[in-house]
C-alpha cells in the first residue's frame, strides 16, 4: 500500500479518508508461461475479468471507491512463474473509534483491517511483504489538524496471523486479517488561537473589577457582565464543530473553569455589595441606638438635677418657715 494523501479526519462522525495505491500479489501456477525473451508483462484492465482474484474488501469501511477518469485505475502485471501483481487506484473511507476524554491533547489510532470477504482462512491467508515498509507515505503528505506521527501493522512474520471470526455467517469460521494503524497527535495550534487565549485574556479582563472602587456600580457590573456573556460566547457558543459526546473533555473542563472564574468574579461583587449594605445598616442601627441612650441619659440627668433642686427649695421654705418669729 502505497499512501498519495491522506484526510480528512471526522471526529464528529467518527471516519477518516485518504487516497492510495493498492496492491496485491499471489502466486497462480495456472498462469505460468515460458516465452523467450520475455519474463514479465502486463495486462489491459478488461483482463481482469478473466482470472482469479481475492475479493479482498475493508472490513472497517464506510465508503471507498475505484478511481475511474479517464479509465479504471487499476491493472494486473503477470511474471513468468505465475506471479501476479494487481494494482489499482483507491480512495478509503474507513471508521475510526475517537477517544476523545483529552481533546485536544489527544492522540488517535485509527486502524484500516483488510480481509477476504468469502473466502476462510482455509483458503486464503493474507500477509504484509518482506519489506521494510510495507505501507508507504508519498512525501510532503501533511494533515491540517493531525501529525501523522507512527505507521504501524500488525503482523511481521506469518505466525503473527490476526484472524477474526466473522458473525455474518451460520457456521462460525475463521478469516485472515491484517491490519495497518495510523498513530495521529493533534497539533494545537488552532485551538490555542481560537479558545485558550481569549479565554484566558477574558478571565484576566474580568479581575480588573478588583481594582475599581466598590462604590462605582454601574462600572462593576458592565464589566461582569460583558465578560460572562463574552465567556459564554466563546467558551459555548461555538460548539456547533466540536465533537459531541457523552463524556467531558479536557476542553470542557478549561471552558468550565473559566466560566467558573468570571461568574466568580460577580458573585465576589454581588456579595462585597450585600455585605456592605449590612454593614451600613448595623451602622446607622448603632448610632441611632447610641443617640437614643444619650438622649435617655440626658433626660434621666435633667430629672436628677430637677429632683434636686425642688428638694433643695423645699427645705430653704420650712427653714424659713420655722425660723420666723410670730
């Protein structure tokens, strides 16, 4: 297999796409010949129809097909001992289970598992080639999101065999698979650009209210809340391209926390102000309290120095009363 391009990459749907050579190649010894001067030739396309071949299908695929502008792009090359190589033009649309609790710090392994559809085990075993890579990758092949960091296959040697049994069938058999991983790592770039910064500048906005003077409300509260529907705009607002599943992502997670941050900040706002409208309550309660006992005691004194002196007066007139001479 050889790799022209590769992508996109759906993590909403769960797929991912890429253009590529495919080739198989088996031995025939019904098709040995012995022509002087000529140990290997190919055929047109329309010969394919009449030899064998292995009905060779993606076992994980959703929708793949034959290129065929300006003609089918595939052909069969036959050597003299019966060694046929057919090749032929492909563009796969394989599923590929995301695992996506880290995005978009994620990492994703998608396979592509390739077996006969008809024939068992029994009758047909299919193996990667001795070669170094048997899955080549045209150079310059890049993805837009993704790092194309590893490819890997799982088997090496024949006894590495991956056979599957297929539930399709009434009697239980077993098929030869094979199997190729595509290991990508998500570059962040855009995700930096798009949601870390300006949530984490909108946070850094929000904190700027500790520096106003409480007593400045409408200043406060503008703030507040422009930078909790600015969170909300940005942090929920563009979810439409994300993926959506049932589990939180690492993403949410920072969304969440930042929102958590902002709405914080008007809560703090919303109860310095309560607290103080407390205190100058108990305030005012106070010191009408204290002019009240200041009045009381003022008025208890003014009876006091009454009280004293009517009794003072009282006694200057029976003293008077009685020292008069008759």
């Amino acid at each position: 297999m050889y790799i022209k391009s590769i992508g996109p990459v759906s993590e909403t749907d769960e797929w991912y796409a890429m253009d590529c050579y495919f080739r198989q190649k088996w031995f025939d010894s019904r098709l040995r010949f012995n022509l002087t001067g000529l140990d290997e030739f190919s055929m047109n396309w329309l010969f394919l129809e009449r030899v064998w071949k292995p009905d060779t299908f993606f076992m994980n695929g959703k929708k793949s097909y034959l290129h065929r502008i300006t003609v089918p792009n595939k052909f069969l090359r036959i050597r003299s001992d019966g060694f046929l190589t057919y090749s032929m033009r492909l563009t796969i649309k394989a599923s590929c289970k995301m695992h996506l609790r880290k995005f978009p710090l994620d990492s994703q392994n998608c396979p592509l598992m390739i077996g006969s559809y008809g024939y068992s085990a029994a009758d047909v075993i299919y193996e990667w080639p001795d070669s170094l890579e048997p899955v080549g990758l045209e150079p310059g092949v890049s993805l837009a999101q993704y790092d194309l960091v590893n490819i890997t296959t799982d088997t090496e040697n024949a006894r590495d065999q991956l056979r599957v049994r297929r539930a399709d069938r009434r009697i239980a058999e077993d098929f030869s698979v094979i199997r190729v991983n595509f290991h990508l790592k998500r570059m962040t770039g855009y995700f930096m650009l798009q949601v870390y910064v300006p949530c984490t500048l909108i946070v850094s906005c929000s904190w700027v209210s500790f520096w106003i003077d409480p007593d400045a409300v409408p200043a406060r509260v503008s703030l507040g809340v422009t930078t909790v529907l600015s969170m909300t705009t940005m942090g929920f607002g563009g979810r439409a391209q994300m993926p959506k599943v049932s589990y939180r992502m690492a993403l949410d997670w920072f969304v969440i926390l930042c929102f958590s941050f902002v709405f914080a900040v008007m809560v703090e706002y919303a109860a310095i102000n309560f607290i103080d409208t407390i205190t100058e309550d108990l305030k005012k309660i106070i010191s009408e309290r204290k002019k009240q006992a200041q009045k009381e005691k003022a008025i208890q004194r003014a009876l006091m120095v009454a009280e004293d002196e009517t009794g003072h007066l009282l006694s200057v007139n029976v003293f008077y009363f009685f020292s008069c001479p008759e």
